[in-house]
C-alpha cells in the first residue's frame, strides 16, 4: 500500500543540478504583500529583486506593488537576466528589498546573501519544515531570526516548472521576512484564507 502520509508526502527530493522550479501561484504573493508587509509600504518609491524568478510568475505580481524590481535566475525560462545570484553577486545595499521562492536546498545561503543585498528587507517562500534544522537554527536562526514567520492557513499548491490552478498538496508554506534593522525573535502571524480574493482569471491567460 502506498504511504500517503503528510510527512513523506510533503518531502521534495532534488538532484543537486536540478532547477527546483516550483512557480508560486500569482495569488499567495499578494496575500503576502497584503498581509505580511503592508505595513513596510508605500512601495511605489521601493526597489525590489528577485533572484531565483523562474518564468516571472512573482515578478510580475512584485511590479504590481514596487517602484522598481529587478529579476534574475540562474536558470533561463525567458524572463529576467540569466544570473546565479550565489555566484554573480549584487552589491551590498543594491535593492530595498529581496523577496524570492528559492531552491529549498539553497534557502539558507539566499536568505545569508540577501542579507547584505537588501537595504531594507529579505523575505523567502519555503516549506514550513525548513524552520526545524538544528544546523539550520544553529548557522541562521539563532544569530539572526526572523522578524516575521507568516504562516499560510491555506495550502498553496505548487508543482514543478508550471502554474495548474487545479493542482492540490500537503506541503505547508510560510514566509520568513528579515525587516532591518533585524529582530531578536521572530513573531509568528498567520496569513488568513484569502484565495479567492487575491486569484485572477489573467494569472492564468497564458497557460
């Protein structure tokens, strides 16, 4: 019998030259501008990066709200520069704000380089269980927390290298978001069912 429990289900094993392409559904970026954020804005004088943009799906959803955003990937889908942001870096304090859904493997050094890249805020897509690792805790989060751990109550589906507006899972997803200067702990907030809010028939136009 097939174990579908959440624990193996919700592990996404990765080959170390893999992409990890999970595009992020239009929607959970503006329940995250809307209710983690917000209060960081206005953001229309702000610039923003996102360094591992895939085929620009939170790109583009980032031009709704900032000023200016810059989009790079290491890998080319047709959008953005091609530039791997761990071996080409940006300049110290090059952006307001980096706000990306990173290579799970890599989440830990995006969120260490997007420290110094950002003059005013990181912010990072990943599974829940990313915030469990003694390693994890003992190179990152006990020296710099978060300020934010925002939690999604919905599940925010996500498959590999396509949007499918159909698509279910049983992974969980939450933001960690480091507002300089850094907190000395992090407060957890939830980000409450708002799906149908924030989804739009033309995130999907082009599927």
């Amino acid at each position: 019998m097939q174990n579908r429990s959440h624990a193996v289900m919700a592990q996404r094993a990765e080959a170390p030259d893999s992409p990890d392409d999970f595009p992020t559904p239009p929607w959970a970026t503006r329940a995250f501008m809307e209710h983690v954020i917000a209060d960081c804005g206005p953001f229309e004088d702000q610039s923003c990066l996102e360094p591992a943009c895939g085929a620009g799906h939170m790109s583009k959803v980032l031009k709704e709200y900032f000023g200016k955003v810059r989009s790079s990937d290491a890998h080319a889908y047709g959008y953005g520069t091609v530039r791997n942001y761990l071996d080409v870096p940006y300049a110290a304090n090059a952006v307001d704000w980096v706000i990306t859904n990173p290579p799970f493997r890599l989440a830990e050094d995006f969120v260490h380089r997007s420290l110094i890249v950002a003059r005013r805020g990181v912010a990072v897509l990943v599974r829940t269980v990313f915030i469990e690792s003694v390693g994890r805790y003992r190179s990152l989060f006990e020296k710099t927390p978060p300020t934010i751990c925002a939690q999604y109550t919905e599940r925010v589906p996500m498959v590999r290298a396509r949007l499918d507006r159909k698509a279910s899972t049983a992974t969980g997803y939450a933001w960690l978001v480091w507002v300089k200067p850094t907190a000395t702990s992090a407060r957890l907030v939830w980000i409450p069912p708002c799906r149908k809010s924030f989804e739009r028939n033309s995130d999907y136009k082009d599927l």
